[in-house]
C-alpha cells in the first residue's frame, strides 16, 4: 500500500524560434514547451510517474496552473486503487463537474486532465516493468474497454462493439508484439518542410530522408500559393514521382479557399492534405474531402477530444486520424480514438514532434497494432528530429521505422537535468515580443 | 493620450452549493465564481475597464492565470489606440500563435481572451458615456462588420452580407432604442427549475414567475425520467396548459436517450429542450433535432466559439441560440454569432444567471434588436434571481421584461467591497470535496 506524496510541476520552455525550427503557417515563431508533472510516492520503488502537455511558448504557465489546479485530487490519495482502476481514475479527473466547465472536455483545462492521466500510466508501466504499448497490450479486452468513457459515442460505437474489436485483436497479440520487437513501426519525417528553412536546406532535407529510409515526407504549406508550388517542386524532383509527401496547412484556409488551393497543388500528387481548416470545423472538412478527393484529409493534433473526432468520422471530413498524445484527456481518450478509427477503418498516423510527443505517442500506435487494428497498412508515426536528447529513453528511428521501445514506463519522462536546465523564469510581459 | 498601467485579476467565489441554487443534471454543487478582470489607465478620467469569466469553482484559478498570461499584451499600451480600433485589439489577442495553441479558440484561453476584450468594451463604453447596448448602436455599419473575425466563417457569412444585415436595420435604430427604453427586452426565469428544489417549492416558484409577469419558465432535467414527468407535471399545473415551459438537460444524454427522453416529455408540451448532449456534438444536436420535431432544440451556454454555432446553423442541430457574454472570445465574436443567428434566421435567447451573466449579456439582445435583428419576436433573455446585488450596475427586471441599462460601461463591474469579501483564499486540496 503506497499513497501520492507530491505532484510536482514545471514550466519548461526551448527557445525552437530561433532556428525557425517547427515553423509553419499559423504557428511561425513557437518555443517548444511541456507543462510538466511529476507524481511520487512513498513506495519503496521509488518509481514516480511522468506527464506532460506539449505546449509553443506563452501560456505554458497557465497549462501549469492546470496541473496545479488537479493536485487536491491526487495527493494522499492510495496508488494501488488509482493505478488498478484507471476508469474510476479517468472519471475522478474526467467528471470533476466544477472544472468540467472550463471546457468541457477541451482546451487547457482537459489537456491538463490527459497529463496527469498518462503520468499515472507511466507510473503503472513502471511498476509492472513494461513499455506502456506492452502493458496496455497485456490487458484484458473487458479492462480495455473499461477505461473508454462512452458517453456522448453510443451513436457510433458501443462497449459491446467495442470488446468485439478486442476480443478479435486477441489471439494475434503474442505474434504481433514479437513483429513489432523485430521490425518496429513505419515512421515519416516532418523534418524537410518547415516553413522557415531555404530552398537548398529543403532540397537537402528531402533528399536525407529518402536516403535515411522514410517512406513519406511532409512539407508545411498555406503561407503562399506560389511559394508551395515552387517548394513542392523542389521536393518532387528531389525524391522522384512515386514517393509520398503529404502538406500540412495548420489550420490556414477556409473551406472554399481550402479546396481551391489543394486543387492548385494536385499535380504534385499529395498523400494528404493535414489540418485544412480549423479543427472545429467537422462539416467544413467534410466539405473539403468532397472538393479534393482523392487527396486525402488528414486532422487530429488540435481535435479536442473524441467527440469531435466521431463526428469527423461520421462527417467524411478524415480520412486519416491523427491523434495526439497530449492534446486530448490521456491514454483513456486516446484508446476511444483508436476504437473509432477501427470502427470507421480510418488508419491512425499519430501526430508527434514538439517536445516529447513521438516518445509518448509511439506506445499508442504499438498498441492499436497488437491489441486493435491488427496492421500497420498506410499506418505511420510522424517524426521530427527535435528535443529527444532530454528524455530518459528516447525514440529510436532507423531505416525510417520506429523500434520498438522495451524500458519500462510510457516515454514520458525527461531528463532530470534538462528539467532542471529549461525550467523556465521569466515572466509575461518579458515574453511578448514587440 | 493614455496608457494601461495596470491589469488586476482577481479569484472571486460565492460558496452557491451551499443552498443548491444552480443545481442539475450535471453541476450537482456549483459555487459560482469569476475570474476577475480590471484594466486601469493613467488618463484623468479615473475609468478603468471590468470584465471576468464566470466558472462554477474549482480551476477558477487556472481562468484568473489563463487572465495574468494576457498582462504582456496590455501594460503600457496606447488606449486610444486599443479602444479606437478593436478589431485590431481582438487580433492581438486572439491571433498570438503561441496563446492559440491552448485551444485553438476555445476553453480557458479563449475565454480569458473575451473577459479582456469585455473589459476594454466596457472602458470604452465608459469612455463614451453610454452603456454598451447603445454605444455599439451607435457604431457604424463598417466598423460593426470590422470587429468580425471572419477566419472559418466564409461559407457560411460574407463581410458583405455582414455590411448588408447592419445596413438594413441602420434606418431604424433610433425608434427602436426609443422602443427599448420605453419598454425593455423580454426575460424567462429559471428561478424555480433548479433540481435541487422541493417540489413545494418548485410549484410555489412557478405560480410566482407568471404573477410577475414573465413570458416563460425554465426546468432542469435529465437526472431521472419519473422526477422529470412528476416535476413537469406540478409546473405545468401551476403555470397552466398554454404557458411556455423550456427545460434544460445541461448535456445529460447521448444522441438516442435525448430523443426517447424528449419524446416522453412531450406531453407537458416543452417550448425547447436546451443542451440535449454536448456541446460538441453537432451532428448530434441536429439529429436530436430531427427526432423530436416539433420540440425545439436551444444550446449554447457551452458553445466554445463561432465556428460550431456556424455547423450547428448549417446541419440543422440550434432552433435557438443561447449566446454566453463570457463563453467566447467577447464582444467581438459574440457579434459573429449574432450575425450568424440573423442570417440563418433563429432567434437569439442568451444564456445567464450565473455572476453577472445577466448584467453582461443584455447589453448584446439589446444591441442585436436595434442594429441587427430588428425584433424581438421569440427572443428572450434568461433571468435568474441570484448575486446582482453584488454588482455597480444591477440588472432591472420588472413584469418579466430587462429594462433598458442607461449607465455608462458594459454592466461588467462589481461593487469594490463585494470584490474584496468574496476573493477566494483557500487552497485546491481543501476545495476538492471528498
């Protein structure tokens, strides 16, 4: 018997602006940020679960306040019932009717509730002595079911479709883990294509990762038609015609003006097109899959919970979901992403990159493919080769695959002294630039 | 010429679960709290500018942080230059790339956005002597159209049917404002609904809400279907057959229980059912829609910003349009919203209650009636009897009509001592209930 001792948090900030790296047509000038926690116990092992929500700069504080604001339910509390009933524990966060209102279920006060949700995931993995894929692979379909909240999905998928799903994953999982040890998981790179890099850095960048055996590259578009169509080029003639490079728009466009510039892009022969519009837009991303087919529509870093991403899937505005690690309420939420995915048969490509999110967002996809979807068909991880230096164990991509981690814990937890180094001290004003 | 020399934020909670007003379905034991706001200038006038976000206790905290993380954008600032252009204002705040992250436009960091943009109305009101309703009333038809984000709203409204909307109404301002401080703005009471009430009391309630005059009542439901038809029952003998009755399911159900619990409520003929499910289920409000015509379905309280009240006009899922005075991102979207009401043709009944919603959110009725709208046929705004006596401007409500405010400012600004007794100092494990 063990009870929570501490929840500590910090505000850690990287300057990422100035290198221009992570630049792109909304967001051109972000600091990678994690609002970070900590949860200890005064149990012998002196395991301690690890969280965080990736954030771009200001406001990371307020995602701290987040955290703080869900300490008085966690300290003192006996870490055996948390962790050996992560539903009850996701509903004690989840349904906290007072900080329900600030969203509900959405913005900084949810992604706070994720953060604390995956800490304790990473915690449980620890304490079992596996990766958090593993873990969640080794449990019971009922208990995998049982830590979905299906409230507001019953229209699209009900628990009993869903342990369908997982019973029929079942009797593959011990072929698949032993697969996913020896080969790993199919990764892209995001590396060439930000915004912010020369021509001659993005021709390079595209040739380094065909060499370095990506099956897929994306390039940041929506700043500038005519600079897109000279980019693409560029990147076209650098990987040959029958490689795939998605664009991704961060949210730049309006339906009508999202079709027109897809459309102008078509001869590149884009994979996807990420994030059109805004990522509340479900009817106007059903508008623009109609208007661009058949390029695809990829979206999910900024869909703000599971809600929305049914919706998208009942819509026909996604063709491929991109869940986040951190944007929604932790691995519970991500799991009912994952079944909807399956349900709709839409593959998963995880978003990552930022701080910390291709360590997290790994063990999701291992898992949907041992446990749920049972293939890795069109199936990739983003990767983005930033900040892994600060995590205690840090993705390792070869030969463009993801291997599969095998330390105990869910990835989540950073170098104590990279903590300690870009725990940020500055204050509001200092931070707005003229 | 004037700067901002100060942003004070305060975190002020009314201990409201005490006597189970505000009680339902969903917030059991609300204490009714703000994020408080207050901009001061250097200029001679002494005015300073009030706006807050209303939450229902705990992480009201994290809104007053999501507050202080917008201090940088505003010490030292021109005023005029903030006040004369408040599009540019609404910019600046809602359009930082790295603020925009914790959303986008959505949850704490949006609405910490709309209490700023509040305050900065109501010291331009004050500013310009007149209460908000009428200083807006008095804008041009252009500037109107300019404090309009139109970013995700294009297929839906134009800048120019916008221009045209406000152009039509401008030739009736005058009589209509002569209108309004004749007679005022409908109200309907929620004042005997709440779930917490006996039935005694419920009865009692309704009998005194058509004594003084109001045009409709408002029940909460969804926690027990035979409490619901019982309650129903007594209310609807109380008020008789043909007055209107709404009730209020503060987003209990999913898509197929909203419809079955609807339809054996239909019977005590409700005027509209309010939040059937959540607030982000737009295709599930307008499925609900379909499946219990002719019932009406009302939301928006919870409506995170323009771009989903634009889907739930566009799939048919909002017979009613609940706007919220501190949901949004302020003054400014709400204006969006109430363009969106007008071109789809649905009538605005704006959520409130809580602290100061009422005070706040006439001022945007009004406005719509005299420069927009133009009726207030099937329009009313929500009145609930409960903290006006803790604010500088109190609401009038007299035979079930708002009277016309007539003081300058926005009606944002509580009294100094009630500010002062009601800041919260407690801690977040003690608040945390066990």
């Amino acid at each position: 018997m063990s009870s929570i001792v501490s929840v500590d948090t910090r505000d850690i900030r990287f300057p990422t602006s100035l290198e221009l790296d992570g630049s792109d047509a909304m967001n051109p000038d972000p600091d990678y940020s994690a609002a970070y926690v900590i949860i200890r116990t005064d149990a012998a092992d002196g395991h301690a679960g690890h969280g965080f929500v990736f954030t771009i700069g200001r406001g990371n504080d307020v995602q701290v306040a987040a955290l703080d604001a869900l300490r008085g339910h966690l300290l003192g509390r006996n870490v055996e019932e948390l962790l050996g009933d992560m539903a009850a524990t996701w509903r004690l966060l989840g349904h906290d009717s007072q900080l329900r209102w600030l969203g509900p279920e959405k913005g900084v006060m949810h992604m706070a509730i994720g953060a604390v949700v995956n800490a304790l995931w990473d915690l449980r993995a620890k304490r079992a002595g596996l990766p958090l894929w593993q873990l969640l692979s080794s449990l019971p379909p009922e208990e995998l079911v049982s830590l979905v909240d299906f409230r507001y999905l019953s229209d699209a998928i009900t628990p009993a479709e869903a342990l369908a799903l997982f019973r029929a994953a079942e009797p593959h999982r011990a072929e698949r883990v032993a697969q996913l040890l020896a080969t790993g998981y199919p990764a892209y790179t995001t590396t060439p294509g930000w915004l912010g890099y020369s021509d001659e850095k993005l021709e390079r960048l595209c040739r380094e990762a065909v060499a370095d055996g990506f099956p897929q590259i994306k390039l940041k578009v929506g700043a500038d038609l005519a600079d897109d169509r000279r980019r693409l080029g560029i990147a076209r003639a650098a990987v040959g015609p029958d490689f795939p490079i998605a664009i991704d728009a961060n949210q730049r466009w309006d339906i009508g003006a999202a079709i027109g510039w897809v459309n102008a892009l078509a001869e590149f022969d884009p994979a996807w097109i990420e994030e059109p519009t805004s990522p509340d837009d479900i009817l106007g991303h059903a508008a623009i899959a109609r208007g661009i087919a058949p390029v695809r529509v990829a979206t999910g870093e900024h869909v703000q919970n599971r809600i929305v991403f049914k919706q998208l899937l009942q819509a026909g505005g996604m063709d491929v979901m991109q869940i986040d690690a951190t944007r929604v309420g932790g691995v519970n939420e991500n799991i009912a992403n994952l079944l909807l995915a399956a349900k709709f048969g839409v593959p998963v490509c995880p978003h990552a990159g930022g701080v910390g999110l291709c360590e997290a967002v790994q063990h999701l996809s291992m898992f949907d493919f041992v446990a749920l979807s049972g293939t890795m068909d069109g199936r990739m991880i983003e990767y983005v080769d930033h900040l892994h230096e600060h995590f205690v164990t840090p993705v390792v991509v070869e030969r463009g695959r993801y291997l599969a981690p095998t330390t105990p814990g869910a990835g989540t937890e950073m170098l104590a002294r990279s903590i300690d180094d870009h725990t940020w001290r500055g204050s509001h004003a200092e931070q707005v630039r003229a």
